[in-house]
C-alpha cells in the first residue's frame, strides 16, 4: 500500500524549531518529487515546500523561506521539514504530500494524514 | 507574484443538479492547473490535473476546462458524497505552487 506517514508535530514557543518527518512506503521513493502542504484550524491550503527527486532542486514559499529547509534520505525513503524561527502563523496541520509522475501532472496525488504544530507561548 | 481566485467561495446545490467552480490566475499559466476535493476531516484528493485530465479513479461526472487564466471545474451531476471544499492549485516553476482559497459546496 502506497503510504506517506508523518511525524515531529508538537507544542513550541514562538521562536523556537522544530523537525517534521514523513516516511514513504508502498512506492519507490527517489522516483518522485515531494512537498510540505500546511492547513492552518478551519482554513485552506497552502503549499509550504518541495523537493525534486534527488534534493537537487527545492522551493518555498515565501511565507517560510529563510526560516524552513526541505530535505530528504532516499536511502531512509524519508522527507524532511526544518522549521526555525517558528511563529504563531505557522500553526497547521502539516502533510507531506508526493508529486505526480504523469506526464504533465503538476499534482500531488498521494497524501499523508499529517503532523499538528501549534506554536504557542 | 501570480494571485488565484476562486468563485464562489461556496454554493448550494440540490441532488442532480450541474454545478461549476472557477478558478482565474492573475497572469496566464498554460494548462498547469490541478483540482482537488477536500471531505471534512479528510485529506485532499486529486481530481483533474493538466486542467482537464481525470485522474485515475475519479468518478466521471468530474471534468476540468479552461487554459491561460480561466478554469472551470464541473460536477455534471451532485451527488450527496459530494459535500466537500474544491481547491484549484497551479504550477508555477522551480517548483512553486499555489492553491486557491477554495469553494465550499454543500446540498440545498
């Protein structure tokens, strides 16, 4: 079964870091690009960072850049979340999310369940 | 920066009926636009990318249009499993993406 399962999500003071992880199965893992998608409680989606297949290439957006790094252990099947500098606005439920390999599918078709981080003093 | 809207932010619909969503990007963007539904407490699923494209599994009464700024995405026939918040997301490069605020549909 094709699974992306994510952990790290916690309680953190304003300023503080935390690291997310998100363990694949079921696929091959270094095949596919992989991204952080973030819901804020009661709000829509946002796309937070991604990561080609070889962690050759990465993007953010601009809400986290400087402060959030993306990474990945191919040899783990294993994506990463590097969160500094944390702020209330980064609370939200985190996913992992793969990257579609069809032909021009700019997509993500699989999704993990995701992580909470509530940034709180 | 390229903004998405989406109209409305929500409808009500009756069992049966057509319902259209759109999605407009502030500058064109060819076809790389995806569609997703979001059940509550669920996570997203993919439903149409390239703008048209079905995904695998995703019920035929789900269609997706539109290139450059305009998309639209039809439900041919609610159903009541239907009930869910639609988000269109795009691709910009470098790997950049955006989602739209989303459409929240309900039954009348």
């Amino acid at each position: 079964e094709v699974q992306l399962v994510e952990s790290g999500g916690g309680v953190v003071r304003p300023g503080g870091s935390l690291r997310l992880s998100c363990a694949a199965s079921g696929f091959t893992f270094d095949d596919y690009g992989m991204s952080w998608v973030r819901q804020a409680p009661g709000k829509g989606l946002e796309w937070v960072s991604g990561i080609n297949w070889n962690g050759g290439s990465t993007g953010y957006a601009d809400s986290v850049k400087g402060r959030f790094t993306i990474s990945r252990d191919n040899a783990k099947n294993s994506l990463y979340l590097q969160m500094n500098s944390l702020r209330a606005e980064d609370t939200a439920l985190y996913h992992c999310a793969r990257r579609s390999r069809e032909v021009a599918a700019y997509a993500f078709d699989i999704w993990g369940q995701g992580t909470m981080v509530t940034v709180s003093s | 920066d390229i903004q998405m809207t989406q109209s409305p932010s929500s409808l009500s619909a009756s069992v049966g009926d057509r319902v259209t969503i759109t999605c407009r990007a502030s500058q064109g963007i060819s076809n790389y636009l995806a569609w997703y539904q979001q059940k509550p407490g669920k996570v997203p699923k993919l439903l149409i990318y390239a703008a048209s494209t079905l995904q695998s599994g995703v019920p035929s009464r789900f269609s997706g249009s539109g290139s450059g700024t305009d998309f639209t995405l039809t439900i041919s026939s609610l159903q009541p499993e239907d009930v869910a918040t639609y988000y269109c997301q795009k691709y910009n490069s470098a790997l950049l993406f955006t989602f739209g605020p989303g459409t929240k549909v309900d039954i009348k």
